[in-house]
C-alpha cells in the first residue's frame, strides 16, 4: 500500500495555484525554433543545458510553468521546423530536478502512449519535482506523426472519447491503492497498479487547449487549465471566449478552471525597434514552405478566407504560431498584460525567436513593472495561495 504521509494538496506544491493576477510560464523551448517559423540566425535550437540556464531562469523571477511542445517529428521546410525536439516527459524530469519553484510540465499525445506508462512516467516527475509537475494533454492532430506509430488519425470527437478513457485509467492509478480492473472501448486493465503514487493529492493539474464544442467540453470536466487562442484586435471577443470558458466549467461541472494563452514576446526600447524586428523575423527571413505545410494539415488553406485574410494569418503564424503578440515596449507589453488580466485572463506562456535573448530582456524590463502594475508580487514575498 501507498502511504499517505508524504502526499500534499497540490494547492500547497505547485505554484499554478497562487494568488498572482497573471501568471507566466515558458512555451516550447523543448523544440527547434520554438514557436517562431523563421530562418533567422538566431533562431533556438535545443540544447539541454542552454535549456536548464532558461528554465533556471525562469526560476529566478519566479515563473509558474515550463511548458514544452509534444512534437514527433518536423514540418520540412526550410528549418524543418520542431524537426529537433526533446521528449517531454524526460525533459521535465531533468526540469524538475535543476528548478526549485515552476511547475514542470509534460505535454502528452494521448494516442502515443498506454495511460499505466504515462501514470507512472508522471508520479515519478511529481516525487522528483516535489509536487511540481502537471499534465498538458494533446489529443493528436499532426496525421503524419500518428502514422510513425502505426496508427491513423482517429475522427474528431473520438479522439475526446479516446483522451476520457485514457485520462479515466489514468486518475485510477494515480488514486487508487491495491489492484483494479478496467473494461472500456478503447482500454482493458487486468489488475492495474501504480506505486509511488503522486506528491499532489488527488492527482497532478491538468491541462488542455480544445478549442472545438467537444474539446471545451473534455477540457471543462477534466483540466485545471485550458489554452486559448485569443484575438488579439477584438479585445471584446477575448473577454467572451474567456468567460465562456470560465462558465462552461462552473455551470455544467461545478469547477473553476484558469484560461491562460500563449504568446510570442519582441520586446524592444522603442515601438519601431520591435516592429522592424518582428518584420525581419517573420518576412524577411519566414519559412514560408514550412508555414504552408502546417497551414495544409490545420485545414486553414481551404479557399473559405478571402487572400488578405490568409496573408494576415499565415503572417502570425509564422510571428508565433498564431498565439498573442506582445511587441513593444516594457511599458506597452505591460499595458496589454494589464487588459488581458482585466477581461479575465489568468496566464500567459512565453516565446521568443531567441529565448536566452528574450528572457534576459524581460527579466530587466518587464518583470519591475509587472509587479508595479499589480499583476505579480515580487517574488522574495511570493506566498502560494492555501
């Protein structure tokens, strides 16, 4: 039997639980370019201890995440880009073992791997990171990469119902001492068993970015934290997917879930300077091929958007894989953060064409404001919510 003695309520371990208005996490540094489809020079190529140095830094200032990208192979191109990518559970391992605050996350194709591997995989982060680890689940999507494994691409909902089932075996291994047994559609367990079980009771947080009526409903039952694509001219709208979010979870299953996005960061002394970055980033030197090829398998190259429409998006995606900008000044990205947090927004994952780069800049400009704002307490004095 598992004893209880040294399992805590994950509220007490894991920073994504405190009582900062915008949380801050590290998006993707695990893979070649990031989030960032660009040939520029410098642009990221992993490297574990350039890695460490980030996440270590990260540490410093008192992040609350780590997120890395679950990518298999590349999307060709000229960069071939994510082609490199650490594999995400070992990557939080080592994660967890040279950081002492952000929650180190793995980020999950549920179809790629049996839930008792997986259980096991995570309680083991979980006991090593001290009750810092938690769980970003991917349905699948990439085609290619499901067919490395034998297997084709299931239809849209029941991969929802695949994840369920998984995520169903998953949460019986982390909670149940003794054997049990499982009969689903897509899973049997003869005497499932799972020992040491996680440091935060009753399991680790969960996250997940479904975006579809299905996806937002697995998400709403079963994740702590949800990923949104947000509309970065329509602050409006923003505030109306966040609070549907939010409502979804609390009146359909009683939960208070947090809605964080990801973003890519140019920050610069001046507006121009960023700008002309960003420009020379994303058009001078944009792997248009590799922008393409992804565009190709979201199904976004359809002929339903008008061409400007299409420019307008590929150009973003190439920005950051479509996610928020934040380009400006120290003062101007604060400004953004400020309305984001105010319309409900309670996180944000960070990218950078170079991240060593990056962080160092947000470390000197932003981080001062941040706390000036409001929207983080410095973080000598940063108390876990209980």
């Amino acid at each position: 039997m598992n004893s209880l003695k040294n399992q805590q309520h994950r509220n007490l371990t894991n920073p994504i639980f405190n009582d900062n208005k915008m949380k801050l996490g590290v998006f993707g540094f695990n893979a070649s370019n990031g989030c960032s489809i660009t040939m520029a020079p410098e642009r990221h190529i992993p490297d574990w201890s350039r890695d460490l140095k980030m996440a270590q830094a990260a540490d410093r200032m008192g992040f609350e995440a780590l997120v890395p990208l679950g990518r298999w192979r590349g999307f060709d191109g000229l960069t071939n880009f994510n082609g490199i990518c650490f594999e995400t559970y070992t990557w939080a391992a080592g994660l967890g073992a040279g950081t002492s605050n952000p929650s180190v996350m793995a980020t999950s194709h549920v179809p790629t791997i049996h839930p008792i591997v997986a259980a096991k995989q995570a309680a083991t982060i979980d006991q090593i990171s001290n009750g810092r680890f938690a769980l970003n689940i991917v349905c699948g999507w990439f085609t290619p990469e499901m067919e490395m494994f034998g297997g084709t691409m299931m239809e849209h909902d029941l991969r929802y119902d695949y994840a369920q089932e998984w995520l169903d075996v998953m949460k019986m291994l982390w909670t149940r001492d003794g054997y049990f047994d499982f009969q689903g559609k897509f899973f049997e367990i003869k005497k499932g068993f799972a020992s040491p079980k996680p440091v935060q009771q009753p399991f680790p947080p969960l996250m997940n970015a479904g975006g579809s009526k299905k996806g937002m409903d697995f998400a709403a039952r079963n994740c702590d934290l949800v990923y949104l694509l947000l509309d970065p001219e329509n602050l409006d709208k923003a505030h109306d997917q966040i609070a549907s979010y939010k409502n979804l979870a609390r009146e359909r299953y009683g939960r208070e879930i947090q809605v964080w996005c990801y973003t890519y960061v140019v920050q610069r002394d001046t507006q121009k300077e960023a700008d002309d970055y960003l420009r020379y980033y994303a058009v001078e030197h944009g792997d248009d091929e590799a922008t393409d090829n992804i565009l190709r398998t979201l199904g976004v190259e359809t002929g339903i958007w008008s061409p400007e429409e299409q420019q307008k998006f590929k150009f973003h995606f190439k920005a950051g894989w479509g996610g928020y900008p934040l380009v400006g000044t120290p003062e101007r990205i604060v400004d953004k953060m400020k309305a984001l947090s105010e319309i409900g927004l309670d996180g944000m994952s960070l990218t950078w064409v170079d991240y060593t780069d990056g962080i160092a800049r947000w470390e000197k400009g932003v981080m001062p404001l941040l706390e000036q704002a409001g929207l983080r307490r410095p973080f000598n004095t940063h108390a876990l919510a209980a």
